[in-house]
C-alpha cells in the first residue's frame, strides 16, 4: 500500500519513463547515420571556441557514438580522455569504432563513478537534455571537475535554429497532434542560451559564457534528407517508427514540397544552429 506522502514522487517518476520513451538510442551505426555526421562538425566548432591548453584530463558526458570523444583525442593532445553513456550499444559501438586514446565506460550521468575533482575539463555534446535529471547530471559533473576547472557543452536550438529538425516537427504538426509531446523544441525549454545559463548556475558553476555553434547540413538530396528519420534513433525517428503509414506519408510530402531543393542538382543545404556553454567550477 502506498502512503499519500510518496504520490507526487511516483508520479514524477512514471513522468520520466514517458519521457525517455520518446527516445532511443540503442544502435551505434543508425545514430551516426541519423547524427553523426553534424555532431563531427559541431564538436570541431566547439572545441575551437573553448581553446584549452594541452595536457588536460578530459570527461565526455553522454559520449554516445564517440563523436566528441575523438574530436578531443585528435585536436586537443590531452593527457586522458574518458567517456561515459548509458546505454550498452552505444558504448559498444564507440569502443569498436572511435576507441583510439578514449576509454569508454556504461554509467549513469546522474551518479558517475568517479572521485571528486578526477577531471580537469568535462563536457557534454548533444546530450544533456536527454538526462532524466540534468540539473542532478550537472552538479555530478561538477563534483568529478577539479575546482578550477572547465564545465563545458552544447545543445541543438531546437526551437529555431536546427532547421533540418524543426522542419520536420513543423511538417508533423500538420498533420498529427501527437507531434507536440514529442517535439524537442517544446519538451527541452533548457535549450537556449538564458536556459542553459539558469542550468548551469544550479550547479553553482561560475563566469558562465553562451555563443551559438552554426554549421549547415547538407544533403545530397531528399532521399538522403529524409532516409535519417527511418533509423528510429533519436526523438524524430522514434516518433515516426510510431505513426501509421498514412501519417509517414503526409509528412514526408509535406517535406518534401517545402524543402529547398536546389533545381541545379536535388540537393538541400539547411542551416543549423547548435548553443553552447562553458564554465568554471568553484
């Protein structure tokens, strides 16, 4: 028998499980084809602007393919690169794929097995948002930084600015009031730059900076646009493995008349706009 007291925490945990529902990470090769070209290209810009000295020990949150991961190993000369994701294929697929000076390891953002102060730069690509509990995910991050050193990581705008994105829940919409509860523009409010400045600080983080990451997405042509929303990874592919044939069809052409397909040779180029932050542990 459950006590009145503990309602409110079932129902905030029954809430979570909904939620991470709506996405699914549980192929390493369909994420990369569905977004590992553009997280190689953002991580670049990313690492560009943080510009650290060599030598650091590195954290990568939520390190999924490894994208982030070798982008570090390869441009940053740092002493040790760690990442860590929760889920197995992920992981699996990284170590196989992307496993040159990182070791990866299964564990939980939100309670990671590591000393305090065990990192000196620790960051997180494309991922915080899919946390259960970011704030609780970020304050762990924090903890396993040493006191001086570098909290840092980035988001999709997915309210305006990632395009390739936005065009599709703009499509869905149209057609399917399902949409709304799966679109990332409306379930991660945190995604902006005042969001992730307000996050940052319940982790009690400091000299907190923002700037945006716009790289463009271009796409051979429209098949090779839409065939990344067939992988089911990630919340618009799931969301589509989940809709009737009628419903995929509708939003496909819809996309497919509203895309900017170029006359000269079918292609699509969309630009898309990542937020980045950075900051300091105390």
């Amino acid at each position: 028998m459950f006590l009145r007291s503990g309602w409110p925490e079932l129902s905030a945990f029954w809430a979570m499980q909904v939620e991470t529902a709506k996405d699914k990470w549980t192929s390493g090769p369909r994420y990369d084809a569905w977004m590992g070209r553009w997280s190689k290209l953002l991580a670049n810009e990313f690492l560009s602007w943080l510009n650290l000295p060599s030598g650091a020990r590195w954290l990568d949150v939520c390190c999924g393919t490894g994208v982030l991961s070798q982008a570090v190993a390869e441009r940053c000369a740092a002493a040790s690169i760690t990442g860590v994701d929760a889920s197995p294929s992920q992981v699996a697929y990284a170590k196989e794929q992307r496993s040159h000076g990182v070791a990866y390891h299964l564990a939980n953002a939100m309670e990671l097995p590591f000393g305090d102060g065990s990192f000196d730069v620790s960051v997180s690509g494309l991922g915080l948002n899919f946390i259960p509990d970011p704030e609780r995910a970020l304050r762990e991050i924090a903890r396993v930084t040493i006191p001086g050193g570098v909290v840092a990581g980035y988001v999709w705008d997915y309210q305006q600015g990632a395009r390739f994105v936005r065009e599709f829940w703009d499509a869905a919409l149209q057609y399917d009031c399902e949409a709304l509860s799966f679109d990332q523009g409306r379930r991660f409010d945190f995604c902006t730059p005042e969001g992730l400045k307000k996050l940052f600080e319940t982790a009690n983080l400091s000299r907190i900076e923002t700037r945006s990451l716009d790289i463009e997405t271009q796409f051979s042509s429209f098949d090779d646009y839409w065939q990344p929303f067939l992988t089911g990874q990630g919340s618009a592919p799931t969301y589509l493995a989940n809709r009737n044939e009628n419903i995929r069809e509708a939003i496909r052409e819809r996309l497919r008349a509203s895309s900017p397909i170029s006359n000269k040779d079918g292609s699509i180029t969309l630009p898309a706009r990542a937020w980045a932050v950075r900051a300091g542990v105390a």
